[in-house]
C-alpha cells in the first residue's frame, strides 16, 4: 500500500490518513455510535460506550502501551551496556553504526527547523555508541512530507554532532523521506563498503519496520551484513510496575499512539 501511495504522489496524504486511522478518533466515533444506539437497541449502545471508554482508559496508561507494544510489535530490549558492536570474527568487514532520522520540527528559537525530539535521542545514544565501541557513526533522513523547507535531518545532525557532540559523522544520507528509503538509499551508500554488521540506532517501537526494510534492501542488493537493533526508548523489562503505571497519562497516550502508528506501516509495508 506504502509503495502505491508514492507511486500516485500521494505521500502528502499520509498525515491525514494516519489521523483518520489512529486513536482517539475511532475510539470517539465508537462512542457517538454508542449514544446513538441508545434509544433504539440500549444493550448495544451501552456496550459500545462502555467499551470505548475502557479501551480508551486500557491504552492510556503505560502498562496498557506497553501490553499493546508486546502485542503487536514485540520490539527489541535495549543493548546491555559495553556489548561488543563490532563484526563476528566470521564476517568480513567492519561494523557501521547507523542513526535513522525521526523527524523535524519548526524552531522558533533557533529561527529555523532543527531535529525533533525522537531524532536528537536517536542520534545522542548514536554518539555514546560511537564512542564507547570506537566504530564510525551515520545518519540517515531527508524531509518528511509536508515539510520541504529548511535544512534536511541528515544536514542538521551532521551540525549537530559535529559542534554539539564534537562527534563527526562518517557519512549522512539526505535523500528519504521515510522508512523504506532510509533503507533503499543507506543500502545504495553501502554498496562496495564490505560492512559486515550494521548497528541499526531506532526508537524500540521503530524497530521492528526499520528491519524489515534495511533486510529487504540488503537482500534485493545482493549484501550479506549482519544487523543489529540497538534501540532507544525501550522500556526495563525487569522494572516493577507502579499504581501509577495503570493510570492515563501523557507518557501512555504517546506510546500508543507510536505502537499504532508503527503497527499500521508494518501492514501497510511502509
């Protein structure tokens, strides 16, 4: 579906379908629904009322997000800390460190775009990586639809790194404008190179597309290397849970509302 709605030049689309598709909008149309049902089938109006709120209340709270998350995405844990990232002995070639752009957003402040929060945590944890296993570090995102001003994600995080981080990067990529080109024009970059491992730097919720794309583009360009997720975000999954964990809240309603977004590009091949 992903590949149709580029081919037709419909990628600007993408903003509304997604708000059309992801809560709270469905979940407040199955409540009108409900009040409407009321005068004439009360069970059923009832039902779709009490359902929409406990669905609403179930994938407000953290501990529901991340239920729905293991659900529907199963997504990787986070690195153990000190893992060695560089290439089995098995492989030929060196290890590459990649950082996938999350995103721009308009800053007033620093009068112009710059990255948006999930891009600056991807690339921050790409630097520690770096330097803790001395590999080189990448970027890959251009300008997502709707945004065609300004500098592109892979120009600001070079900036970035270079006089905020004092961490060059070895190259950026600023051409793509989502997942699966991340993929097809990191892949291009890396034709020749001889990498025998890509350390793939994605929110946990991120990276399950984001595999799946670097596979199939790895594979259709004839490449063997080894991919790793190393993911930003991912919840401890020793941690004990809280009372609050079981309330609404800010924290709950962003990570659903990302596991959906995440959920609806795996089945849309996105």
């Amino acid at each position: 579906m992903n590949a149709s709605i580029q081919a037709l030049g419909l990628a600007g689309l993408k903003p509304f379908l997604l708000t059309l598709l992801m809560p709270p909008l469905p979940l407040l149309l199955l409540a009108l629904l409900g009040a409407w049902a009321l005068r004439r089938w009360p069970a059923l109006g009832w039902s779709l009322l009490l359902g929409s709120g406990a669905l609403q209340w179930a994938l407000w709270t953290p501990a529901g997000a991340d239920a729905l998350a293991e659900a529907l995405l199963q997504p990787p844990a986070a690195l153990a800390p000190g893992r060695p990232l560089a290439a089995s002995p098995d492989r030929n070639g060196p290890a590459l460190i990649l950082v996938l752009g999350g995103g721009r957003v308009e800053a007033p402040e620093y009068g112009e775009v710059t990255l948006n929060a999930l891009s600056l945590q991807r690339l921050r944890y790409g630097v520690a990586l770096s330097r803790q296993s001395g590999l080189p570090l990448a970027f890959s995102g251009g300008r997502g639809p709707g945004m065609d001003e300004g500098q592109s994600e892979g120009a600001l995080a070079a900036r970035i790194a270079r006089e905020e981080y004092g961490h060059p990067l070895a190259w950026v990529e600023d051409r793509s404008r989502d997942t699966r080109e991340n993929a097809d024009f990191s892949v291009e970059r890396l034709r020749g190179q001889g990498i025998g491992r890509l350390v793939l730097v994605t929110h946990d919720l991120h990276e399950p597309r984001a595999l799946r794309n670097f596979a199939r583009a790895r594979d259709a360009a004839g490449l063997s290397f080894e991919l790793v997720a190393a993911p930003v975000g991912a919840p401890g999954r020793q941690t004990p849970r809280e009372w609050s964990d079981f309330l609404p809240s800010a924290a709950g309603i962003a990570r659903s509302r990302y596991v959906l977004h995440e959920w609806l590009g795996l089945r849309a091949g996105a």
